[in-house]
C-alpha cells in the first residue's frame, strides 16, 4: 500500500514520514520522499532466522506473499538456506496446500511473512495438519487483532518487533507513551501504537525544524538535518543519503494470556 503512494509523493512533492512497513522498496533505493522510522523487513527476517539457528534449528522454511512485502528476507546473513522456498498469492492461497509442502520439507520451523490474515490462516492449517513446529512472523503482525485472528493457536508464535517491549519504562518512549495512554483512559500501549507514537515524534520534530512556515520541500530538508535525534533511548538520524532512520529489531513470543513477551 506504500508502494502505490510512491508515484504521487513524487508528482506532489509530499514527504511521507513513519510508513507502518519494512519493505525493501521504501527504502532503497533512497527516496527523497520517504522518511522511515522503523527497520526493514529484511533486518527482522535476519533476527529471527539467527535466533532459530542458535536453537538448533537449520531445517527453516520460509512462506511469503509474492509481492513487494514478502520479497524481503534476510536468509543469507545466518549462512543458510530455506528448506523450503514457497511463495503465495495475496489474494486467494491456498493454505492446506502450502501446509502440506511444509509438512514435505521436514522443516523444523516456519517463517511466514504475509498479512496478518494469511498469517493466521497459514498457522491454523499448519496445526490442523498435526505440525507442531515454531512459527515465526513479522513486526507488522505485532497487533492484538493478529493475535485474535489466532485464536487458540497464538500460544508460542514469535513476532518480531523493531521498537522495545512496550513495557520497558527504561526506555523514555515507552514510559511517555505509558503516560499518555494512561492519562486517556487506556490500560497500556501495543506494539503498533509505539510505533506509531514514534512516528509522530519525529513527524513533529521535523516540523518544528522546519520552521513557523512549513513546506513540503522545507520539511523535507528539515528531516535530513536530523543527526541523532533522541526519541526516548533510541536514535534517529537522517541524511541525503540514508531515510532509513532506526535499525533496531528484536523478538517477542505470544504467551499464554495472549500478550507479547520479549
């Protein structure tokens, strides 16, 4: 879905700041329109196929959408190969099918990159085969609704997550953002509106940079002046070069009581 915006920050000249994704395609080449504040999908593949092979686990297969989304993986940097290589439709895939080509593989777990909706129906066609192997998935799947959409089959699952446990009031961030939630009423803040929140930090940030008069082009600007810009214990920096903005990722797993843990 950001993909498609790329035509049009371009024909308009509108800075498009925190995209909730990791695709590749955001990010590289640089897009003088596009300010990310979050990891790639490719930087939390990576984290998560290390994370299985120091548990021993070599025999990863890997299902993804066959579209910008799920061309983003990290297999290479664990010095491995996917004992299975299986791309789906986004419209429409087959599940059992997909679960039975896993089932083939004898692999010992399963990365599944796709949209939360896939991701739950891959995961319950896995279990519905009697596969009982580790399923991981990516942060944009670190929401409660994904969790929902599992059902009894969210115990175990790992997500990976490119900001800190929402928990973690060391982090400044975490704690502001606790704060707020709970001065509205809210029992506590989600992965996603984290990140969210982090976005906003900086969205305003570049705005004041920029000046009492913002444009389009001057926030632009304002935003590649950004050198190590503290948003609570994490930094971001920008540059002509560089719209990446953060690069941490780390793991969680969905516990009992359908909450992440890290």
């Amino acid at each position: 879905h950001s993909q498609a915006l790329l035509p049009l920050l371009e024909e308009f000249h509108v800075p498009l700041v925190g995209p909730s994704t990791g695709a590749m395609a955001l990010h590289d080449p640089v897009n003088p329109w596009v300010f990310n504040v979050r990891a790639t999908y490719q930087r939390e593949a990576i984290k998560a196929v290390q994370h299985l092979a120091s548990l021993g686990m070599t025999r990863i297969a890997v299902l993804q959408t066959d579209d910008s989304f799920g061309a983003d993986k990290g297999f290479a940097a664990a010095n491995l190969k996917p004992a299975l290589l299986q791309k789906f439709p986004r419209e429409k895939p087959n599940f059992a099918d997909l679960a039975s080509k896993v089932k083939a593989s004898d692999a010992q777990a399963v990365l599944y990159i796709g949209s939360s909706g896939s991701v739950a129906s891959g995961v319950k066609a896995l279990r519905a085969m009697g596969l009982t192997l580790q399923v991981v998935t990516l942060s944009n799947n670190a929401s409660e609704g994904f969790i929902k959409l599992l059902g009894d089959q969210a115990r175990g699952v790992i997500v990976t997550q490119v900001f800190p446990n929402e928990r973690s009031i060391n982090y400044r961030l975490i704690k502001e953002a606790q704060d707020l939630a709970k001065a509205k009423g809210l029992s506590g803040v989600s992965p996603a509106m984290v990140e969210g929140f982090a976005a906003a930090k900086v969205l305003v940030e570049g705005l004041r940079r920029a000046g009492p008069k913002p444009t389009s082009s001057g926030l632009r600007d304002a935003l590649e002046t950004m050198q190590k810009y503290d948003l609570g214990g994490l930094e971001v920096s920008y540059s002509a070069t560089n719209h990446s903005g953060l690069d941490f990722a780390d793991l969680s797993i969905i516990g009992i009581d359908g909450k992440f843990m890290r």
